[in-house]
C-alpha cells in the first residue's frame, strides 16, 4: 500500500422505504420519486429507514382508509429521527384537513411536486404547488420488471361522472407533449424494456387539451416508429372519447395489441343518464360488439354497483349484460359516497348493506366471465413471457400472455418445455406455448419455441 495515500470518511448512505398505493399511475409518480432519490440505499424494512414516503391514493372510502392505516402503522415502527412523508392524491385531496391532524407525518406533499422530493426531504418542508405534475425529462427508477414500464401520457381528465372525484384533485386534462413520451419509451428500450402500458385517467381524451383530434391515433403510430418496442397496451379508454377511428388504427397496429380497457360502470340507459357517461344502453353496446368483432380481441370493462337511485331492475339489467356479453375481464367498484361529486347530493341513496350485497353477487358473475374466458384458451397456442418462479411450486414458472397486462389480468403456469434437452427458459424473455388446462384460476402451458 503507498504511505501517501488518504482515507476521508464516507458519510453512510442513508435508507429509504416507499410504499405506492392505489393505481398504476401512481406507481409512475412513485418512480419518478425514486428517480430523484438515487442516493438513498432502498429497504424493505421500515424500521431501518431514515426516510418513509407514503404515495396515498385518494379515489375511494376503501383506498382512502387504507392510505391513513398505512401511514399510520409505519409511524408506530419507524426509528427516531427518521422522516415519514405523506404525498400523493390523497394528502392533496385533505391537505388542510389532514395537517391539522396528523402530526405523525412530518412532510406533506400532493400530485404537484413529486419532481421535487429532493429538495422537500432536504428542508424538512411540506409543499402543495398549484398544478398538477406532469412528467417531463425525468429519469424515473422503473420497479417490479426488467422488461414492463408503466407510461403516463397526460394528467387530469375532463368528463364529468357523477361519482368520481378525480377531476377536483388532479385538475383537467393536460397532455404530455408526443415528443416527450416518445424520448422517454426510447430511453427506456435503450435500459432493456420492450413491453409498455400507456396509461393515463382518460387514455382517448390525449391531446384534447392541444385541439388534437384522435391525439391517440398519433400515439400509436409515433410509438410503432421506435425500433425495439415489441408490444403495448392502452388502459382507460373512455367510451365516447374513443373513436371507431382510434380502434380501428389499434387494430391495425403491429405493436399494440387488441386489448380494449373501457370502463362502461353501467348499462341500464337509466344509470348511464344519472352517471353522466354520455353515452346510452344501444350506443355502449354497438362500440363493444365493433371492438369484439376484431381479431383476438380481450375486452376488460368494470362496473359500479349500488349508485344511488340503482333500482334492482338496473341492477338484473346490468348482470344479465354482464355475464352474457362476453368480456375477458370485469372489474367491480361498489359504491363510494365521495364529497364534491353529483351523486352525493342526489337523493335515493342506497344502504351500505345492500350496496355490499350487489358487489358480491357482480363479483361472483366477474369471476364466472373470467373463468369462461380463460377456458376458452385451454388448446390455443400463445405468445407468453415469463416473470419467474411462481409461488405454488419451484419447479413451477410464472408466466402471462404477452398481451396482458401485468400482474391484472392472471398468471399462467409453465410446467413443461419441448425446447432442446437441457434448454433452461429464461425470465423476461418472450415464447410461443401452447395452453394445456386450467386449473381454478390458472393456465398451464408448456413451452415450444
């Protein structure tokens, strides 16, 4: 060893816990957290932690209670001197409300200032800007894939449902600039990822905002231009904002599957009308039998159940529709009573108790469509990608098909491969297999090339 040589003392690297809850497009926020906090050594223990951030979700009763508990209980377990930091859409929706009663939390912050959680960690100082972030250059840390990424391309939305309370917390629709989300899915394909979802609160709405029509049919073709993107998704098309124009240019696409996330929440022309969904029972249904039509179609929609003035004959409307139509997937929402919105000032409300009582029956009829629809595929040959080993069995992989969406839409067992002797498969990496049974509600498939 040289004499000269001089050792300065290292400060330690401080740790930091993140918990993202609610949706996925409060996961791009949390990584784009995560981006400006490179410095810090991650953990999975929050004891350990000198800072916690909690990115809340603000959307239901549900998720709301949820959000608080969870803060909560890492403060019960969290060391001295550490900081807990309470952002996202629920600490925007409450800021005055929840600061004046939840000293446990030492930084508030909402959807205006995840960009800057550098410098709010740095001064100790909770910050509520005006508008709402709308990502730009940032680098985001990307979690939970090696090969997925989550794509935000607009914030906001400006419909005007009765029983949602986005819009007065996340603000209207403002678009990413096309440019922008192409640089940020080159970046990512350069890091390795070839498989996106495109997200946002009201996908067919993009560009809107910029007096772009069909914004997302420019989208589509900008993202199909950038070599290396093997497959994509759209989630949250609104029902009058996605135009036959847009599913037809999806249909078309190479890289997009024909994968249609539309929220219908109803189908009685009664409730369509109370909701405010701008479109009636015959206009819904004429989209969705067109988006059926198209070849290897998966249509996920969701429902609400037990919004006020839901007559039982709305209710049967909707369950007969819903398990006769023929989706893939169905999502069900039971009723929240959100401050700000138009159903809470309407009258006829229902009992919780009954409002329960429909969530469970539309949650039994979700799981009938889904188990139709996955039966369905038993005998198919597929394209499917593999996560890595699956819980049930070590001899077991995770995998889905290539057009799901992550973690969403289930998981399918690869217990066999028809590769070359010796030949070990390998995680994030893309297959053809053929779907061999079902069991509960899970495919098994072996691979074949």
């Amino acid at each position: 060893m040289h004499k000269n040589m001089t050792f300065t003392e290292e400060k330690p690297v401080k740790k930091l816990h993140i918990v993202s809850l609610g949706c996925t497009k409060n996961l791009v926020d949390t990584e784009v957290m995560l981006g400006k906090l490179r410095d810090f050594e991650m953990t999975d223990s929050s004891e350990e932690a000198d800072v916690i951030i909690v990115n809340t979700c603000g959307f239901i009763d549900a998720a709301k209670e949820e959000s608080v508990n969870t803060v909560l209980n890492l403060h019960d377990q969290r060391k001295e001197d550490s900081l807990l930091v309470m952002a996202g859409c629920l600490s925007e929706r409450y800021k005055d409300d929840l600061q004046k009663e939840m000293k446990e939390v030492d930084i508030f912050t909402g959807v205006g200032d995840y960009d800057q959680i550098d410098i709010l960690l740095a001064a100790k100082q909770s910050r509520f800007s005006e508008k709402t972030y709308l990502i730009g250059k940032e680098e985001r840390v990307i979690t939970g894939s090696s090969y997925h990424a989550y794509i935000k391309f607009s914030e906001g939305c400006n419909q005007t449902c009765s029983f949602c309370a986005i819009p007065s917390f996340k603000g209207k629709l403002n678009s990413r600039d096309l440019d922008i989300v192409a640089q940020e899915v080159e970046s990512l394909v350069r890091q390795g990822y070839y498989d996106f979802s495109f997200i946002s609160q009201d996908s067919s709405s993009y560009l809107r905002d910029k007096n772009v029509k069909d914004g997302l049919t420019h989208l589509i073709q900008r993202i199909e231009l950038i070599e290396g993107v093997r497959s994509a998704r759209l989630l949250y098309l609104y029902p009058t904002t996605a135009s036959l124009k847009l599913l037809k240019v999806m249909n078309e696409s190479k890289i997009f599957h024909n994968y249609f996330d539309m929220p219908i929440q109803h189908i009685s022309n009664k409730m369509l009308k109370l909701m405010k969904r701008g479109f009636s029972k015959e206009k819904t249904i004429e989209q969705l039998e067109y988006i059926k039509s198209l070849p290897n179609a998966f249509l996920r929609t969701s429902f609400i159940v037990g919004h006020p003035q839901e007559s039982q004959e709305d209710f049967d409307e909707m369950c007969d529709f819903a398990r006769s139509f023929g989706f893939d997937r169905i999502s069900t929402f039971a009723y929240s009573d959100e401050e700000g919105t138009d159903a809470f000032e309407m009258e006829g409300k229902l009992t919780q108790e009954l409002i329960n009582e429909r969530a469970e029956i539309m949650g039994e009829i979700a799981q009938e469509v889904m188990n139709k629809s996955l039966q369905a595929r038993v005998g198919q040959t597929v394209e499917i990608v593999i996560d890595g080993e699956s819980d049930e069995h070590e001899f077991l992989l995770s995998a889905r098909e290539l057009g799901w969406t992550p973690q969403i839409d289930g998981e399918i067992y690869v217990n066999d491969n028809e590769l070359a002797e010796g030949t070990t498969l390998e995680f994030g990496k893309v297959y053809t297999a053929r779907i061999t049974e079902k069991v509960g509600d899970i495919l098994t498939a072996t691979v074949i090339s």
